[in-house]
C-alpha cells in the first residue's frame, strides 16, 4: 500500500512539479492531503440532495503528522455516480470562523470526488481522471484547481471498519472565477460561437484529445461558462470520468 501511493506521488511530481510551500494554500501545496471520514453512506445518500447539508466532522494530517478536527456541513452531489457508485461524489462546506488557520482557510467550498466502488483497481480511474485536470492545467489557464487525497474512511454500514482510498478535491466554480475577478454564467444559454477563440478551440481540442464527449457547453453540462469581461466568456471543464483517457467500467459514451 505504502508503495503504491509513494509510486503515485513520483509519478505526478515528474509530470506536475509545483513548488511545495506552507500548508496555508489548499492547491498550492500538492502534497498529498491525508483526510479521516466516518459517516453511513445510506444516510448521506438519504439525508442530503443539491440543497440540503448535514454536519459532519472531519479530520486532517497537519504538517506535523498529526490529526486535527474540522467541523463541516456535507451532501451529496451529481447525478450519474451518485445513483451508480457505491462511493457517492461529496461536496463539502466549511465556516469561515472552522477553517481559520486550516488549509481550507481560503476555501469555503469544496468537491470530493471518491472512488466509484470497492474493487481493487478503482484508485486507478480516480488517478487518471486527476491526471486529465493536471493535463489541462498545461493547455489552458482557465482551470479548476486540484489536490490528491489520502482517504482513510470508514463507512458506518460497513463492518470492514476503515478503509484506505485515493481521492482528490476540486475547486469551487466560485472560487475560479475570483481569481480572474470574472463571474460563472448560470442563467443563460450560451453559444459555442460566443466562447473567447483560443480558450474554446484549447478546450475542445483537449477534450479531443482525452476522448471526451461527456459535455456541452450549452446545456451546462460538465462544464461552466466563466465571464471575464462584458465581451469575453471562456469555458470551464471539469468531470473527465467518462473520457477514453480514464475507461472506467461504468461509462456510458
């Protein structure tokens, strides 16, 4: 176990060198995050929706190899994994006054993207599908920020007891768009012809490239619409699961 996640992290060094600086910044730091869960998958499943959180606690491995306690709201998220996974997709939020001196000190909301079930090779796809956000990060500048995670969880309908998983957070569509002092388009229909040039023909080529038909720009789909000024919107991709690129079993092209 220890040599697969020391492989995993040579292998995205190699390929993603980012400098490693303090752990104030979430993404800037690409260590890989050492995360603790405990919660019932049923009950998430059927407690939460889009709209509805429930409080959870997490834990987090400090800089000094020691677990320290985060109070967070949590729900569950999408739509094709969430009704075909074992391990739903999550989204996670926390309080300005909780993630304080934290590394989610800047990030008041996160996605978690899970393996989707228990075989012994599901690490694998969540791997390649974070190597697709890593790929763009080289072709575009309009991106979603991402961090490998460690994942010890233990899911309480389980008797298996804690279990070892390869994860990664992702971003929040808000949180991009304040780094380019720029806004997400919601509420209106956009034409591809309107995208910026050369960040829709960067995105489509790249998408292309993985083998990705699982978007649409138009219907919002897998994508966002980032407004930089009153003339520009740029494209945003995010959910490369069902890519030639990561193959898992479950997809659907």
């Amino acid at each position: 176990m220890k040599l697969r996640f020391a492989l995993i992290q040579l292998c995205l060094f190699f390929f993603f060198s980012v400098p490693l600086l303090a752990q104030g910044d979430l993404f800037t730091n690409q260590e890989t995050l050492d995360l603790r869960m405990k919660f019932s998958i049923k009950d998430m499943k059927k407690n939460t929706n889009d709209s509805t959180y429930v409080d959870q606690v997490i834990w987090y491995k400090n800089e000094a190899g020691e677990w320290e306690e985060l109070e967070v709201e949590m729900r569950t998220r999408g739509n094709f994994r969430l009704n075909n996974c074992y391990y739903p997709p999550m989204r996670l939020k926390v309080k300005k006054k909780q993630r304080k001196g934290t590394p989610f000190e800047n990030n008041k909301s996160l996605k978690l993207v899970m393996p989707c079930n228990r075989a012994s090779n599901a690490d694998s796809y969540v791997i390649k599908e974070l190597i697709c956000y890593k790929l763009f990060d080289e072709v575009s500048e309009y991106t979603f920020s991402t961090r490998m995670v460690r994942l010890h969880f233990e899911n309480e309908d389980d008797k298996r007891g804690e279990q070892e998983l390869i994860g990664f957070l992702i971003e929040d569509d808000d949180d991009v768009a304040d780094r380019f002092n720029a806004q997400i388009v919601d509420d209106k229909k956009i034409l591809g012809t309107l995208l910026e040039d050369s960040a829709a023909l960067r995105h489509d080529l790249f998408q292309l490239m993985i083998g990705n038909t699982d978007f649409s720009g138009l219907y919002k789909h897998n994508q966002k619409v980032m407004q930089l000024d009153e003339r520009t919107v740029v494209p945003l991709a995010y959910d490369f699961d069902m890519t030639g690129l990561v193959n898992p079993p479950y997809a659907q092209v």
